[in-house]
C-alpha cells in the first residue's frame, strides 16, 4: 500500500496525492514557504501552526491558491510579492 499525501490545489480545493508536497504553508496566515521553514519549525516545535498547515505540490500552485512567499526563508520572492502588491492593492479600488 503507498502512502497518500494531502495537498492544497490552486482552487483551494484539498486533494490527494501520490506524491509529497515540496511546499508547506499557513492557511491563516496565506503565506506558503520551504519544508526547512526556520520561521515554521520554530512555530510547530512551539505547539502551534500544525492545525493550520496545508502543503503544496509547487510554489506555482501556492500563489495560484492565493499564499504569499515567507519572507523568511524566501526572501527574493518575498521581495518580488511585496513589489507587486502596491499595485494589485491600488488596480482593486
């Protein structure tokens, strides 16, 4: 029997997978980042963060679910999100 894994697909939507999530992420916080998440592992080994973990197959789908990059263990894409949000922010009004 293999393993099944849960991941969050770009519409939101829970589904399973054969094959392991190479993203993790916070559902309340919508932020998504690496599996070695220093900001993360500290956040579980404290108690929390686990009810609200999603993974993800890629950073693609992430962003397409609606999470933002971790700014802690993705800076650059982080960088590149909070550019871009401005923008997004001001074509929504």
């Amino acid at each position: 029997m293999s393993k099944a894994f849960t991941l969050l697909g770009p519409d939101g939507r829970l589904y399973t997978s054969p094959i392991p999530g190479t993203y993790g992420g916070h559902r309340g916080g919508k932020l998504y980042g690496r599996l070695d998440c220093r900001a993360a592992l500290q956040a579980i080994a404290r108690g929390g963060y686990v009810k609200q973990r999603v993974f993800f197959a890629d950073a693609a789908t992430a962003v397409a679910a609606g999470y933002r990059p971790c700014a802690v263990c993705m800076p650059d894409e982080y960088a590149i999100w909070k550019k871009v949000l401005p923008a997004k922010k001001h074509a929504a009004k």
